[in-house]
DNA sequence: CAGTGGTCTAGACCACTGG
DNA sequence: CAGTGGTCTAGACCACTGC
C-alpha cells in the first residue's frame, strides 16, 4: 500500500484511540485540499494524547509496533512522527525499553531551562541551590500579566516570589506569575517543601507539563528591594530574564522575571 | 543486503571520493570493536567533504541517489544522513531542486547568531544596522584570546572593532579576534565595503564558514572608552555578550565581545 | 519531461532491556 | 527469551522544480 495522501483511522480502524482524523483510505481521490502526510497526522494525534493528559510525564506511550497497527500504518511511518516529537523534547526513546513522556524530573534533564552556570568548574560542582520562597500570595492579573498569560485582566492569579542562593550567596531573584485555575491550591509550603525543580512539581502536583519558553534578556540596576534581598549595592548590573513558558497547545502557563547576579556566575547559550 | 556494522566504501567502489572508510563488506566479522551505523559514516563523509570545501556555502551537493550509488548503499540510508546534517543546519534540502550547503549569505538566514532585536515590532522594521569599523589590527593573541581560538600565546591574530547602530542610535560595541592564518589579507576597508553579514564575507572571502557557536552573557557596566563610543553614562548597564564561533570541525575560528544596549532592544532566546 | 527530494511500505536483522 | 527501539533495503509513488 503506498501514500496518495490517505488519512490515519478510516474505516475499520476499532483500535484506534478516540479523536482519530479520519478520510478516506486507500488513494482517495485527491480532490480534497489541503493534506497532510501521515506521519504528520500521527504526531498530531500523539501531541493531542499528550496534551489530554492520557500518557503522562515519565510515563511509556504504546510501542512503534502498537501504534503503527492501530493507525493501520507502517512502522516507520510511525518512527518519523515519534522521530520529530524526540527531536522536540517531548518524547524519549530508550532502546529495548520504550518511548516515554519527557519530564523535568529526570536528573539528566533537570533544570533544562536555568542556563545560570558558574564560571569555573562544571555546574554540577556547586551541587543544588538553596532556595527560599519570600512570597505567595493570590492576585488579580494587571494587564502586562493578563497578556503574557493569555487571561483577561484582573482573573486570579498566583504571584510567587523566591531567591536561589548558591554557596551561602543570594544570586537569583525571581517573580513568577501563574494562572489561578491550573495551579489551584499552590501554597508556599508546596513549593518549599518539595526538593526538586519546580517545574517537575508542576508535572506532579497540578499535571502541568512545560514544554518550551521564550527569554528576553536585559541588563539592569536594581531597585531598593531587589538590592536588600541579593544583598548588593545600587551599582551592580544584573542580568533580567523574562521568561514566558508554554505547555503542551503553546498556551501560556508561567511568567517569569528573573534578576541574575553575572559577576560568578554566566548565562550560557548555544547557537546553532 | 541488511546491515550486520558493514562499511561504506569496501570493494570495488571506484566512484567513491577519497577518504572514504573502508573495511570489509557484506556482513564483516563483527570481532573487530566500535562500529557505527552506516547513515553515520556517511555523515562523516559528508562532513569531511564540507571541511575540505568540496562543496562551497550555496552550492548542491550530490543527489540522494548519487550518494547512495556511490556508498552501495539504500537511498534511505543517505536521506538518514543528510537529515540530521539539515537538522544542525549545515545542509538546506530544498524539493525539486536539490540539497545545498548551508550559507550565511541567505536572505532568510541572515543575522542567525545574532540575537538582539527591537522590543516592538519585528526584527525587520529596522531594517539592517549602520556599521562602522573603528579599528582594524594586526597583534599577536593575549593568553585569554589564543586559549579561546585554540592558539599559542603569541600567534599572530585579528583585533577588529566596531559599532553597530540603528536608527542612528549606536547600540552595539564589538571586539572581536581572528585567527591570523585563515584570514589573512582582512583589512577594515575589505570590512567596511562588504555589504551583508560579516560571516558571509568570511565564507566568499576567506573561505570560513562559522557552523555554530557559544556564547557567555553577562551585565556589566562600561568603562570610559566603552561609554563614549556607545554614548551613554556610566550608570547605564550593558549586556556583555562573550561568542566563540566555530566551523565546520568544531575548531574554534572568532572570538567576539559584545556590549549591547538594552533599553530599545533585548537579547532574545528560545528554550527547547 | 527528467530529476530532485518527500512519503510510504513490508520485511529483515541488530542491539539492548528485562524477566 | 520476548519485546523494544535502531538500522537497512528495494521498490513504489507523490510533489515540486526547471528545461
């Protein structure tokens, strides 16, 4: 059977998982406009399994073998869409045992989105942060908060304010906001109490998975109160991160503002 | 034929460029140690021939086919090969037309490793920078400069400076190093006449072609000649962007130090 | 129209994991 | 050992490009 542009599921397809895209089968006469390979179809059906929540971080999605008979497709149809989702970070392939939903809770992939690293010696040298949540507390969303979340102003949202100290030195400020509804329940005795990075708490406790963000980067003097909790002067630059992370349908689920120390530690990046 | 770790090259492949891998064929012995797949040695041909300029920024490299027939092997496996080679962006697979060697001269891919952008609008309302070349000098590379360009103390080196502004409004200070050898005959008119990317004068030019790079971000303040080529106080404070860029070997070939203005524009960054 | 990359198949065997 | 992902093949047809 070769491709004249069928679509995954068609007819008999019992197996299939609900929400199937679904056409005609076999060489359907391409009147049609607008199709899309099947691989492409079958990455958007895992992407969507992904989204509602029916394989979840850590976890193993069906086998290539599984998948390819349900969608009525070969394996390596299916390979290329598991491919590109692994490509993304959204999947990982581990021979012999399965493919699995990414997490942040791995060790080897923990802190993906922190690129402060010390200048000398490799970042796990210093070992993990010692953190202290200063703040949380529930608000209404101002309108640059709305935006960045995609809520209208004034819905509830969770404002969290907390210092990353390394070796006993203060180095990273950050203030988070996060959408009420999703996070309902957070309390700042969660978040100290939980000893892994936040994100991964996010994945276990409110079933929010962070897939990609955005960082705009400045340079900038601290105001008074960001000078008394990194414990510096009026005239020490510091590097301000603004981070806006998406979850799985690149909806919006965290901003983050980030004051960075930069005289021990850097900001890495590859350019690629 | 099915793959027991053969080799590309092997018997009677006289179509084969040089400096292909050869060993047995067909299901070798598999006593001898470390293999690797077929697609991976021909991404190191590959490879190998881009590092050897055989085929230049622009140009198309052998079909599918072509490739395959050389190597004796499936159209697949090379497709699996160049996939990759696209993916880190060093091919660009165009349809119809062929596979090309990833250039810095392209419309659409120009400005790829440069990450400041306008806070509104998009990056091409602005339209490109003003640029001036404020020096241009031959030296012999400090200790920092040489370990960086994989140098010895001493050796002979490029220091370029310049300004970059937009809308008048001068916006980034750079310094940056080159090796001496691969770059000789640079002087800052050859700088200042070339019109488009920097890296693109340096493949047409020189023949060097920046493959990826890293970059070390930090906030500082500037001292009395950064202030007065930037025209700002001294309590205006500035990204300091550190970039090792590297070509095709991994061989480190520019030493850059930006200082970027931050209040119109930030560094932008994309997490994966 | 021929030539290119893009999608797809059916089947084979390899390498790795765990019971 | 069975089950998983990883590599490879030979051949098919599609979509796009340019002559």
């Amino acid at each position: 059977m070769n491709q004249t542009n069928a679509s995954i599921g068609g007819p008999a397809v019992a197996t299939a998982p609900s929400g199937t895209p679904v056409a005609g089968h076999a060489t359907p006469a391409q009147s049609t406009p607008s199709f899309s390979p099947l691989y492409q179809q079958i990455k958007a059906f895992i992407l969507q399994s992904l989204q509602a929540g029916e394989w979840k971080p850590g976890e193993s999605i069906p086998s290539e073998m599984d998948l390819a008979t349900r969608f009525r497709v070969s394996q390596g149809t299916v390979r290329k869409a598991v491919d590109e989702l692994a490509a993304d970070n959204l999947l990982v392939r581990r021979q012999g045992k399965g493919t699995f939903v990414a997490t942040h809770a791995e060790v080897l992939v923990q802190y993906r989105f922190l690129k402060l690293i010390p200048d000398a010696g490799d970042s796990s040298s210093e070992g993990p942060a010692e953190r202290e949540i200063i703040d949380c507390k529930r608000l209404r969303a101002s309108s640059d908060v709305a935006k960045a979340l995609a809520l209208r102003a004034g819905d509830p949202v969770w404002q969290v304010r907390r210092v990353l100290s390394f070796a006993g030195r203060p180095t990273i400020l950050e203030d988070l906001w996060l959408p009420g509804v999703p996070f309902k329940g957070l309390t700042a005795e969660r978040l100290s109490d939980y000893h892994g990075p936040m994100y991964a708490l996010f994945e276990t406790e409110f079933g929010v998975r962070m897939v990609r963000a955005t960082e705009k980067i400045r340079a900038v003097l601290p105001d008074a109160a960001q000078r008394l909790l990194l414990k510096v002067g009026h005239d020490t630059p510091l590097l301000s991160v603004e981070r806006i992370a998406f979850t799985y349908n690149d909806a919006p689920m965290e901003m983050r503002r980030g004051l960075y120390l930069t005289d021990t530690h850097h900001y890495r990046n590859e350019l690629n």
